[in-house]
C-alpha cells in the first residue's frame, strides 16, 4: 500500500505492523528542551506518519 507523508511523497508499506512499530519508536523518542528545529520536525513527521498508518489499519 502506498501512503503520502507529511511532505508529499509517496511511501510504499510492505508491512503495515511493523512501519506502526518503527513510526511509535521515533515519534515517542524523548527530545530534549534545546533539541534542534530539524529534530523536532522530524518528530512531527513521524507523529504524523504515526496518525495515518492507524487510520489505514483501522479502515482496513
């Protein structure tokens, strides 16, 4: 299945249990007060990434 990320590219999940597992790993990561902008941003990524992939699952 394919999924557009927060971007706007396309991402190819072969395996919807495991990109959940991998997308709860980074989003929950624990980032520190002076982490950088580029940090965060990749946190709201994967958070983001982290929403759709449950929504998918959950429609599925």
């Amino acid at each position: 299945m394919k999924i557009q990320d927060k971007d706007g590219n396309t991402i190819e999940v072969e395996d919807l249990d495991k990109a959940i597992e991998h997308a709860e790993m980074f989003s929950n990561y624990k980032l520190s007060g002076k982490a950088s902008s580029f940090l965060k941003k990749r946190q709201a990524y994967w958070k983001d990434m982290l929403q759709k992939l449950k929504q998918v699952k959950k429609n599925k």
